[in-house]
C-alpha cells in the first residue's frame, strides 16, 4: 500500500535510466564482479589539475559565502570570453549568461521559464532522455522528431516542418549529439536557425560536446549570423573539461530570459556551488592551458573512437554508427531483439555495462562510452566480441 499518491507535478516522473544503469553496474563492481563499465555519460579522467587546484584554494581561502544567484562575476566573464575566443560570435554580454549546477540546471529553469501547458516542444530523436522529461515537467508535450541513420542522425528542415504546429514553441538541438554523436553540419544548422526565426521558435542548443569533434570542428549557434534572438546556447564543463562532479553548466540568451531563470533558481537551489565555480572559472579563463587540456582529451579520444571502430567492425551482429563527436558508440543490433533485454544479458553473461537505446527513443541500438582507459575498451570489445560471436 503506498504512502501517499504523488502529485501531478511527478506522478509521472521516473528515475534517469541512464542514472540507474550506473549505479547498478557500480553496485556490482563494488560487490567485486569485474565489470568493465561502458555505460556512463561521462569522461573517465580527471579534471585539469590547474581547475582541480582553484576550487581547493576557493575552499582554503574561505571562498565559501553563498555566491550571487546567476553565477561569480569572474565566471560569467570567463565563459563569455571563453565563448568569444571558441565561436564565430565577437562579443557576448556577461550579463546574458547565467551559471546553473550543470546544463541539466541550465536547461530546466530554460524550459520552466518558457515552456508551458498547450506548448509543443520539438525533440530530434535519439535524444538525451532528460529532454523530454524536462519538457513535461515543464507541463509543455515534447513532439518527437525521428532522424535515421542513414540520414546521418540528424533533423532536415522538412522533418521539423513536417512536425511544427500552432503549438509550436520550441526544438531541442544537441550537436554534437548524445547518444549518436551526429553534428549538424554549418549549412543544416543554418537552414534550421532560419527556420526557427521564421516561425518564432527557441532554439535551445545544447553544445555541451561541441569541443569533442573528429571530422571537422562541431558549429555552434553563436557561429550562425542568422540566428534569431529566440537562442540560447547551453554548455558546460562536465565533458570537455571532464568536471562533470563539479556541476557547473549555464545558458546564455536574452536577458530577460536569464532574468528569469535566475529568478527561478533563487527560488530553488541558489547560486551553483562557489568552489565549483572558481574550479570553472580557471578551466575556461586562460586559453593556453584550456586548449592544450582540450587538446589532449580529443586525441586521447579520437585514438580511442579510432581502435574501437576498427573492432567494431569486426564483429557480427552489431554495427557502430561513425560519430562524428562526443564520446559514444552507438550501435544498432540486429534479429528485432529487444536492446534493453540485450543489455540486462551483456551485464549477466559479460559484465559489460551500456546504456539499452529505449530511454534515448531508439529501441534496437546500445551505446557504449568510449571516454574509458584504452585497456577498459579493449577489454569491454573483446567481451562483446564473444557475446556477439
Ligand atoms: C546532451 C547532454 N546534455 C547535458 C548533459 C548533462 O550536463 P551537466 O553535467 O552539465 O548537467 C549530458 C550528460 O550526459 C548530456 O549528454
């Protein structure tokens, strides 16, 4: 018999799969099963250690009142440099930038503030799964757009006509996307960027893995002179900068947006952690350092999505889609079995953790992190080699 019946604010809310897919494989491994984890959302290395040493000054100096609610004025400086010196965009305001604890912060407060009951908001699929729950929390109805592989995993501007309505308020953009790794390439996002301005729709653009590009370097909305001002960039340091503990993301767009996601967060959480803060700050405030960290990640990274393509396609019965960013292999599987089932038996028979495709909206495909020590993924090939096999 249960306590109590939830209220409608969540009653039809459930907890991260991707969330608890971790932890399960982290309880096995904690109970000495060798899993070889390839199931998380993040890098598996540390943060640079020049980051790592202001958040711990932050803490030896005091640094520990409540920070101002829309984030350290040195950090909204930072990123609004940070942002000047990475895209094509010669001038953002720090005062159009809010620091939230992590993107994922960032982009509830985006969605609460502009989003509600009767709106529609447009979501390529595969997506990250806190999407279209953000949305719904939202009470606003998240509009599934399917992109096909063959289509390289992303939107045209006919499938998102074809699903823009009255309702139509919003479109979620993630590229360098999660979990396929797909990037939109510089015409498509301008086309779509049009489109959007045209109708009057946001554009919340999730970059949080535009520095993590293989092919060519992933274009951010701040590179799109057609923009309309309904934009708002979002990003953070959890993969680039491998701080995800840290939780700090933010968005930037118009002020009075930022406004009012500040509002809401001084309603909920307050200012993001200030040590953390410090920590971002110094990740993104000199370039030099910043870029030889970026640097070093994408071609430990790319080494990785290099060897692990190359074995992938050894294997029958499972095929990886090239990403063209991030840090994921995402693989489709063949004989209509379900992908959720398939994990549960990679975890039993293999102990190899991934995430089932379902919660991104994509049945029938896993992904695997590669963002692990190169053993890690040698291992975890070679165990999904014998469970193919
Ligand atoms: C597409 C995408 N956006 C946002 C996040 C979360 O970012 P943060 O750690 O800044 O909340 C993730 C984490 O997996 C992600 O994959």
């Amino acid at each position: 018999m249960p306590l109590t019946e939830f209220s409608p604010n969540v009653a039809r809310l459930e907890a991260s799969a991707t969330l608890v897919l971790a932890a399960r494989a982290r309880k096995l491994r904690a109970a000495g099963v060798p899993v070889v984890d390839l199931s998380a959302g993040e890098p598996q290395y540390p943060a640079p250690p020049f980051a790592a040493r202001a958040g711990i000054r932050a803490v030896e100096e005091g640094k520990t009142g409540y920070p101002p609610t829309s984030g350290l004025p040195e950090l909204r400086e930072a990123i609004a440099r940070y942002l000047c010196e990475t895209t094509a965009e010669e001038a953002v305001d720090p005062g159009a930038v809010i620091v939230s604890a992590g993107v994922k912060q960032s982009l509830f407060n985006c969605c609460y503030a502009l989003f509600g009951a009767g709106d529609e908001v447009l979501v390529p699929s595969p997506f990250w799964p806190s999407y279209t729950t953000i949305v719904r929390l939202a009470g606003a109805a998240p509009v599934i757009v399917e992109t096909t592989w063959d289509g390289g995993f992303v939107p045209t501007v006919e499938d998102l006509e074809a699903a823009r309505t009255a309702q139509t308020r919003g479109l979620m953009l993630n590229s360098p996307g999660n979990p396929t790794g797909a990037v939109i390439p510089p015409d498509l996002l301008r086309e779509i960027m049009a489109w959007a301005e045209r109708h009057g729709i946001w554009v919340l653009s999730d970059e949080i893995y535009r520095r993590l590009a293989y092919a060519a370097p992933a274009p951010s909305v701040f590179d799109i002179a057609e923009r309309g001002e309904r934009t708002i960039l979002l990003d953070g340091v959890s993969k680039a900068f491998c701080m995800p503990g840290f939780r700090i993301g933010y968005a930037v767009g118009p002020q009075e947006v930022v406004r009012k996601m500040a509002d809401l967060q001084g309603q909920t959480t307050s200012g993001a952690v200030g040590p953390s803060q410090h920590a971002a700050a110094a990740a993104l405030g000199e370039s030099a350092p910043r870029e030889t960290f970026v640097d070093d990640l994408l071609s430990r990274l790319a080494e990785l999505r290099g060897t692990g393509l190359s074995r992938f396609a050894e294997i029958d019965g499972i095929e990886a889609f090239p990403p063209d960013g991030a840090l994921y292999f995402y693989a489709r599987i063949g004989g209509g079995a379900r992908s959720l089932d398939v994990a549960e038996r990679l975890l039993a028979d293999v102990q190899v953790a991934c995430m089932p495709g379902e919660p991104f909206g994509s049945p029938g495909h896993l992904r695997f992190n590669f963002a692990v020590e190169p053993e890690v993924l040698e291992e975890g090939l070679e165990r999904i080699a014998g469970f193919f096999g």
